[in-house]
C-alpha cells in the first residue's frame, strides 16, 4: 500500500546496484524452527522491483514450494466496500482545508510541489496529510516486488494468501498520526538523501546478499530525525507480529511470511526477537 513504507524508502528503487540477482550467495531468506518441531519461512521484501531484477535468488521459490500458505504483511482479504469507506475518512468535509491544519510555509510548500506533479491546489486542499503521504508513497509498489511475485504464484497454486496485520490495522500506521506528526513526514519525504544514489545501491546491494542487520541501521539512519515515526514504521510492527508468528509455527503448517527487509534485522528485528524467545533461526 504504501511503497517507500514497508521496506526502506530507498529499496524501492530497484536496479541502482550494479550486482545481479543472480550474483547473489545468500538471501533474506530463513528457516525458523520451534521447539515443537513446527517449521514456518520468513522473507524479506522489497516491494518494488524492475523485471531485469529477476530471477529472485533461489531460496525465495524453494521457501514458498515447501509452505502451505503464503503470509504477508496487510491482509487481502478485505471488501472493496471497506477500503473506499476507510479512503473516505483521508478527505476533509466541506469547510474545512488542509491549510487550516499545516504550517503555511509547509501548505505553501505542498501546493508547489503537487502542482509540478500536475495535481491542483484544489484537489491538495481536500486531503488530510495522512492521506497526502499516502499518495506520494503509492508509487513505488509493484507487481514485480517480492511480494507481488509470491502473491501471483500463491493464487496459480491455491494457496492462501493471510496478514500479519488486518487492513486497518496496516492503514493506521499513517492514517493513526496526528497532522503534526504526518507533517513532519510530509516534509522529510522531500528532503533529499545526502549520500544519493550510493545509499541506494547499499540497501539493495545489502537485500542480495542476505544482509537484514546492514538494511536495519540504514533503516535506522533514514529516521535519525524522526525516531518515533521510524519506532512506529519498524519496531512496533515487528513486536505486534511475533505472537502471529508464534502462533504459525505452532500449528505445525510450513507459512512463508514475507515482509519488507528492514523488519528483519537489528536488535529489534524480527530475526531477534525469534532468537530471543529460543526460536532457531537457519539462513537459506
């Protein structure tokens, strides 16, 4: 749903590193095994790719044929009916603006920015910041990303396709923060990376070769001035799915979970807080 949200922003763009897919000796792939002897398959995602990014590296077909089921992190089984009554509450009712709710210098800013983007002011002025970040981060999500590809080869396969989080649930990541809070946001989501492109190719250089713990302080780095947003995005999430992702490995059913990679490593990771609770943890 959201592109730049739920891997690392930058991740999103694909085809920066100059390594192939195929070049790849690991991947942010992993066997988890409880005590109980269940077995689930955790991934880490990068929601957008280009189609000269594939083949994916190997373990991501092998972990998918071995699972029952196929889990990511927003639930898709929602009705059409109950999105569009939830997109409804990102527009402002008649009378009120979004520049009664910004920093003039920042609706100023917005205004510009949305017009180079051929949006009108008009149309800027109905959306609560929320949804204006919602807007800009819808882009970088592709059939081609991780779980795009899995999602198609579950639905040829029958299998089925669960959440980590319901609909609302993952929607209120963005649309559950104050319009101070989404403002700040707003205005990061315009501030160029200082280090380019070679921050880029890190992130994805760092996806292909299997490594959660580098994307996790790039990650890290990426909110240094806005660590509750990135406490929200990050840790938070990676806490409220461990007890689904317990819960999986206790019903003795290989899942596959696929979430974006920057979930995966750290401290706060979700590969930790397995470990943590006597969970083995085995890299394909």
């Amino acid at each position: 749903m959201f592109s730049q949200l739920f891997a690392l922003r930058a991740l999103m763009l694909a085809g920066t590193a100059v390594v192939t897919l195929a070049d790849a000796r690991a991947a942010c792939v992993w066997k988890v095994t409880g005590p109980n002897g269940g077995t689930i398959y955790l991934g880490g995602s990068v929601h957008g790719l280009l189609s000269t990014d594939y083949p994916l590296p190997p373990a991501y077909n092998r972990a998918f044929d071995l699972s029952t089921a196929l889990v990511i992190e927003d639930d898709l089984n929602v009705s059409r009916r109950t999105t569009d009554k939830f997109y409804k509450t990102g527009f402002y009712s008649k009378g009120d603006s979004l520049k009664n709710h910004l920093d003039p210098r920042t609706y100023d800013y917005l205004r510009r920015v949305f017009a180079l983007m051929q949006v009108s002011e008009a149309d800027v002025a109905k959306c609560k910041p929320w949804m204006l970040i919602m807007m800009l981060w819808s882009g970088g999500t592709n059939e081609l990303g991780v779980e795009g590809f899995l999602i198609k080869r579950a639905r040829a396969n029958g299998k089925p396709i669960l959440g980590l989080e319901t609909f609302r649930e993952h929607a209120e990541i963005i649309s559950g923060m104050s319009d101070k809070q989404a403002e700040l946001v707003l205005l990061q989501s315009f501030i160029p990376d200082a280090s380019g492109n070679d921050s880029r190719k890190k992130m994805l250089a760092a996806w292909r070769r299997g490594d959660p713990n580098t994307l996790a302080q790039l990650e890290r780095e990426s909110f240094r001035d806005l660590p509750s947003f990135g406490e929200r995005l990050i840790a938070a999430r990676n806490r409220n799915w461990i007890p689904k992702i317990e819960a999986y490995i206790r019903d003795r059913h290989p899942y596959f979970v696929v979430a974006g990679a920057a979930h995966m490593g750290g401290p706060d990771g979700v590969l930790a807080l397995l470990k943590a609770r006597g969970y083995q943890v085995e890299q394909l």
